[in-house]
C-alpha cells in the first residue's frame, strides 16, 4: 500500500467507527424511554378504544414526556396494581386519574383536576338520595367500587368502618376494573356505583345510568413518580406548570370532556 492510500484507508476507519459512534448515540436517545401506567377502565382519563389505551391523561402525559424528548410507552395494570408496580421499577409514571393522598406511598406532582365522588345508578331505579338520606339509603344498596380507589375508601370508612353501622362489609363489591363495576350494575348484581364524578358522567352517556348524587370529597388528581426521584418529579411539574392555561391544554379538555 503506498502511504496515500494507506490514509485513505485509515480515514475510511475513522468515518466508520465515528458513525458507529454516532449511530449508538441515536440507540440510546431512544433508550429514553418513560413508561407510564395506568388502569384504562376509566373514561374519559383512560380507556381503549380499538385496542390503543388512549384518554385526557394519557394524551396529556405523552405531551409532557414528548416535549422533555422522552419516548413514552404507556402499560395497562389494574388500579390496585399501580403503586407496587412503580416502586418495583417496572413503570415510571402514574397517570390514573389518582387522587392525590399523602397516604399513598408515591410522590405526586402538581394537581392537573379537581373531582368528586358521585353515587351512579339505573336509571330506571328511582333512589331518591340527597344531602340528609344518602347514608340511610346507601347503607341499604349493594355498591361497587374499583378496589384500591378513594370510592372503595368512602364507601368502607363512611358506612361500614364505623360504630353502630348497618351497612355489611358484603355489601361493598370491590372490582379489579370500574368497567367490571358497570357490567354488574346494567346486570342489576349491584345497586350503585360510586365512582369519581367526571367518569360516572362519561358511563352514563354508554349505559342507561345517571348520577344519583354527588359526595363533596374535594379529590384532586396528580401525576405520581417513585418516592425521592426527583428529577423525573421536578420535570413533570415544569412540565404541567408549562401546559396548563395554555390553548393545548383548553383543547384537550374540550376533546375529552364535551
Ligand atoms: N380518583 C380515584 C382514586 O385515586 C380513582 C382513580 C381510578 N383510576 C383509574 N384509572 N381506574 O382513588
């Protein structure tokens, strides 16, 4: 080889690894990857619509993570699921309509919604329930919530957890999915459902069910990370604070909840 060739070749090398180097620099951006879990049972936050898990929070939360150059990969787990599945590292992200509750072992981001709790039922059923009777007359329903929820919660701390209760402990069904709840209130196996208010809303356009009250319960939701990692915390609140109020944000509530 004579030597210009030999640089030549030597060059060649060169641009060679450097792409190689370059190539796997690529490979790891899209290592960057988040996956966010949730519990798609629950319109319009969650749910599946011709097999993709889509909804206000998964849009919301892939805005978020896309603008911070992550790729997001969203995984489905029953609500109950959630939290274990995050501190043993196998999601990243909550984004599950969760309410936010010192109680739960997570660390929660900003509030991004404000909802209720609310009392869903046949609408055929007729309950009269308000303000001064709805203890009496739940106390004497079966009702069902999705286990592991602030619904489920209520419905054991309010009517069963407590001195002189007439309410049995069989008479709250805990579901593993709220959509399992609503097929058991169209086949009459329960009673009522209680259920955050925007969701029963968003069930009672499907069935022929409609909110028989509402319980003052003041939940708001937040986004929820690992307890102490921060950083992913810090960036998901830049990243709220950044999109709420904005046009995009007034546009994915209209598209979720009109
Ligand atoms: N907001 C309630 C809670 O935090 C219910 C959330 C249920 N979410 C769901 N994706 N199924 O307990």
């Amino acid at each position: 080889m004579n030597k210009q060739k030999k640089i030549f070749s030597m060059l060649v090398i060169i641009a060679v690894v450097g792409l190689g180097i370059s190539l796997s620099g690529c490979v790891e951006e899209i290592e960057n990857k988040i996956i966010v879990g949730t519990s798609a049972d629950f319109p319009p936050f969650e749910y599946v619509e011709d097999g993709t898990i889509v909804g206000f929070d998964i849009e919301m939360v892939t805005m978020i993570l896309e603008d911070l150059n992550y790729t997001v990969e969203v995984q489905d787990i029953a609500f109950e699921g959630l939290i274990g599945a995050l501190n043993s590292d196998k999601i990243d992200v909550i984004a599950a309509g969760m309410s936010i509750d010192p109680e739960r072992e997570v660390d929660f981001t900003i509030p991004y919604y404000e909802a209720d709790l609310s009392v869903l039922v046949l609408t055929e059923s007729n309950y009269t329930i308000n303000e001064t009777n709805h203890l009496e007359v739940l106390a004497n329903l079966t009702v069902g919530a999705q286990t592991g929820t602030t619904g489920a919660d209520w419905v054991y701390e309010t009517l069963i957890n407590i001195t002189n209760a007439t309410m049995q402990e069989d008479q709250l069904k805990r579901y593993t999915l709220y959509t399992l709840a609503l097929l058991d209130l169209t086949n009459k196996n329960l009673d009522a459902i209680v259920i955050d208010k925007p969701v029963a809303e968003a069930f009672a356009e499907d069935v022929d069910a409609e909110i028989a009250y509402t319980i003052d319960s003041d939940e708001e939701y937040g986004l929820a990370v690992k307890k102490g990692n921060s950083d992913l915390l810090a960036e998901l609140n830049q990243g709220l604070t950044k999109l709420i109020g904005t046009e995009e944000w007034t546009n994915l509530i209209k598209k979720y909840f009109e």
